[in-house]
C-alpha cells in the first residue's frame, strides 16, 4: 500500500498526447516567425526558420530517447523536455530561451492532460538545464541526456551539409568546403569531448567517422579539379 500523501508518479506518456504535443510545438514555432516584424533576427538563414528549428527538436527528441532508453534515465521526461527544449528559440533571447520554453512546457502539461506535478517539473527543470554549459556529470540523468542530444544534432553529416549550405549566404566556392567541414570537425571534437554517457559518446564517434570520410573525399576530388585546370583557386 502507498502511504498516505505520496504522489504516485504515472508519467507515461500515450503515443496520441505526444504526437498532440508535436503538432503544438510545430504552430508555436510557426506563430512566433509570424509575429516577427520584417527583417527579424531569426530569418538570417533558412535554419533560423521554424521549419529547421521543428526538424532540429524532432533529431533531438529521437537521440534523447535513445540515449535516455540505453542510459537508465526516465524517457518519458527527456522524450517531452526534448520536445520543449526550443519551442521559445524563435521568439525569445539565447540566453533565456531556456527558461522562457520551461515556461511554455509547464503551462501546456497543466493545462493538458492529467500530468503529475513531479513530472511537469522534472521535464521543466530538464528543459532549462539543456542550455547548461558546464560539466555534464553536475547535472540529473534526464537533462544529461536532453544536452547530449542537443550538441550531437550539430555533429556528422547533419552539421556538415549545414555548414555546406552556409558556405552559399556567404558566396564561398565549392574548393572552401574542406575547410568548412573542417569546423564541422572540430566542433565534433569538442562535443565529444563533453559528453559523458557511453552511449553518447559512441554516436558521437560514428557521427565524426562519416565527417572525416566526406573531407576526404572533398580534398582528393577538390584538389583533382584543380590539378586537372578545371577550377582555378
């Protein structure tokens, strides 16, 4: 028998409140570009738009929960506080877009569906944790795995066509993509450095591997172009 007083934690999540969820996340992000006056800080580049930052939420929540499932930690929690981690991104500052998405999360599980309050706030507190900088091993299992997550959306092949395309807003040539994947490079070096848990750490070597493989082939075929007078630097 449960004593008197103690909160029974049911935190399981149905597949049909999370696909809800999804859909709310996806219009808020929409709402916010709409409300932008011309010209908004977050219309730079086509990542900056709500549809990048939904694609960006959806990789998160998907290595977090793998993370997460293979780590012990709580996967209902990070799966929902992945889902929330930038839902405020468009419309508020960096630095307190963390805890303005807390905000958002905490009034939607009140308002919707029966959530335990411990739930709300273990998701809440993981939402705000994901902008944490410092040591990983000083944080909750669940916000580990939410941080991880985030930085190693930025790694592999992902980061790599990002830092492509950005290559073009900033009228660089194809022999600039070397060094450009360079940074993809040495941000995964720095990620990898980071993280904590096994699991992510495995991604984050698999993910580096495919990177490395594409300088390759970039130098040899850049360099083959330019050996062979087809492109002149």
């Amino acid at each position: 028998m449960v004593p008197v007083g103690v909160e029974i934690k049911e935190t399981e999540v149905a597949d049909e409140d999370f696909e809800e969820m999804k859909g709310f996340v996806r219009d808020y992000l929409a709402a916010s570009v709409e409300s932008e006056e011309d010209g908004g800080r977050m219309r730079w580049y086509p990542w900056h738009s709500a549809d990048y930052r939904f694609n960006h939420i959806l990789n998160v929540v998907d290595l977090a929960a793998e993370i997460a499932e293979a780590e012990g930690a709580d996967v209902d929690v990070v799966r929902v506080a992945a889902l929330f981690h930038d839902v405020a991104k468009l419309e508020a500052e960096q630095d307190v877009h963390a805890e303005a998405g807390a905000r958002v999360a905490r009034e939607y599980l009140r308002s919707r569906g029966n959530y335990p309050e411990s739930f709300i706030e273990e998701v809440c507190s993981a939402v705000v944790d994901h902008s944490y900088t410092g040591d990983l091993a000083d944080v909750p299992l669940e916000s580990r795995c939410l941080i991880e997550a985030d930085v190693l959306d930025k790694v592999g092949a992902n980061g790599a066509v990002l830092m492509l395309l950005r290559m073009g807003y900033e009228s660089r040539t194809h022999m600039d993509s070397a060094k450009m994947v360079d940074r993809v490079l040495d941000r995964g070096h720095d990620h990898t450095d980071r993280v904590v848990s096994d699991t992510a750490e495995s991604i984050a070597h698999q993910r580096i591997k495919r990177v490395r493989w594409l300088r390759e082939w970039l130098e040899e075929e850049v360099s083959r172009m330019d050996s062979d007078g087809v492109t002149e630097r």
